[in-house]
C-alpha cells in the first residue's frame, strides 16, 4: 500500500462586521510537514483507521469560507490529472484539538510545533478563528 499525505491550510479568522461574516487567512501549509502520523490521522480525519476510532473531524467537506489560497489550491486539484486520488476533505478547529487535548499528546515533533503555532495565532485571534483545513493523497 502506498503513503498517504496529508495536505492544506492552517488559516486564522478575522470577523466582520456582522457575525456571520469572518474573512479566512492562509498562515500555514500543511505541504511542508513531512510527517505520515497515521494515528493522528484516524483520530482527527478518520483516515487510515484501521482500528475502527470514531474521528472528530472525518468527512465534513472543505468550508464555503475558506481563504482565496486554499480556493486556488482546490481548483487546481480539480483541474490536475491526479484529482481522483485526492480524498477525506476536512477541517477541525483549534477549539476541537484543544477540548480533547490534542496538542499536549502529540508525540511527532512536528506535530508538536504545528499545534504551537496554531496555539500562538489562537491567542491572537481566538480559539474559534483557528482551524485546520485538509485533505490527502495516496
């Protein structure tokens, strides 16, 4: 079986002027962790679980509101002749990791040093204006 991959988005939330108006930022590519943690993966994304753990964020679909970065990087999916093999698009706010404590039981370094920074912009910006979008491959 090959690797899966994981890809997408950190993004940080500024809210507008009503409440149902917040503008989503790119801060973060999830291109660059190298990291195949593949628990974490079926714990949070329901992907590659092969024991059968309910995942808290499996199959909800890519936001409406996502920033114009991660739109651009979803059209040129569409669009690449390897779209088929991209699958499990999802996001999870920080709010969700930071209810089950997930940020203190990663064991990957990089795991580790992305919910740090997730953590940084969320004492920025709020819990709830901090959220992982995703999707993998392979």
């Amino acid at each position: 079986m090959m690797g899966t991959d994981m890809d997408g988005w950190v993004e940080y939330g500024v809210s507008g002027p009503s409440p149902q108006t917040t503008e989503w930022f790119p801060v973060i590519s999830l291109s660059c962790l190298p990291s195949r943690d593949y628990d974490l993966f079926a714990r949070l994304f329901g992907v590659r679980n092969r024991a059968g753990i309910s995942p808290i964020a499996a199959n909800r679909g890519i936001p409406p509101d996502v920033s114009f970065t991660v739109q651009k990087a979803l059209r040129q999916i569409a669009d690449a002749p390897y779209r088929d093999e991209c699958y499990g698009y999802t996001w999870i706010s920080w709010n969700e990791i930071v209810a089950l404590h997930w940020a203190e039981g990663a064991r990957d370094e990089e795991w580790k040093l992305l919910f740090e920074m997730m953590a940084l912009l969320a004492r920025n910006y709020g819990n709830e204006y901090v959220r992982m979008v995703v999707w993998f491959a392979g």
